[in-house]
C-alpha cells in the first residue's frame, strides 16, 4: 500500500470519509454527517493499485499528544494489515513533530476497531475531551519510544 498526505478537500478522502460515515451510521454509530472537511489535522490516504482503499488522520491535541481523530478501510480489503500500516504512519508522522503520545476515541460498538487499538499496543483510558460522559465512547492511549538520533 502507498500512503501518501491529502489535503482536506480531496475527492478520495472525502469519498473514503463518505463510506465510513455510511458504515457508521448503518451500524447505529454516525452523526448523521456525511463528510464535513477539517483543515486541522493531517489526512492520510492509502492506495492499492491506484485505488483509494483506506484513511486516517490525526491532529494535534496537546502539547506532546496527537489525537488519530480518523481510520478506515473499505470493507473489500480488510484483513490485509492495510489499518496497521496507516496507524504506524500516523505514530510516525506525530513523532516526527514531537508529539509522542497518541490518543483516540472510538465506540464501544465496534469492536473490531477496539482490538485493533489494543493489539497494537494503545492502551484503555479514561474519556478526554468531548469524549467525557460518553457511554458510547472508548478512549485509548499509546506513548511512543523517542527517536534514535
């Protein structure tokens, strides 16, 4: 898989964002938005064959925290490690700009997605942020080795 930085408005991003927020809400999950784009973070695109198949995107919270605030993968090519590879690019792109801890919300509905986090070494969290309060929220956190100069 290619993993390439997108910008906020990109079409495949937005038709990638599209299919989750269908997917999301199919399952009981979705806002109810179908795409709205943010500027405030980084967007990242997977290709297979040339073919947008996955996203992910992350933003900065705190100081030394990033938030992956974004992770899909269509569902014709799940279970091929395309997820894992986009979450090391995002650990490695949040590293880079000397944000060591990553931080995510997802929902306790997806438990796919919650094995996914565990198995990769993030770790349950009380909820942060806007995720406070939320029954339907599941937070997670990973610290990051420093980088080897």
């Amino acid at each position: 898989m290619l993993i390439e930085s997108r910008p906020a408005l990109d079409p495949e991003l937005a038709a990638l964002v599209t299919a989750q927020q269908r997917e999301l809400a199919e399952a009981g999950a979705g806002t109810g938005k179908i795409f709205e784009p943010h500027d405030d973070g980084e967007h990242l695109i997977g290709t297979v064959n040339g073919r947008a198949v996955a996203c992910a995107a992350w933003r900065a919270l705190d100081p030394g925290v990033a938030e992956l605030t974004r992770m899909y993968v269509r569902p014709a090519f799940r279970g091929r490690g395309l997820a894992r590879q986009l979450i090391v690019a995002v650990e490695e792109e949040a590293l880079a700009e000397g944000r060591p801890v990553i931080r995510l919300e997802t929902g306790v509905h997806l438990p796919a997605a919650i094995a996914l986090y565990q198995s990769s070494g993030y770790r349950q969290i009380p909820a942060f942020g806007g995720y406070a309060g939320n029954p339907s929220s599941v937070c997670f956190e990973k610290k990051l080795p420093a980088l080897v100069q």
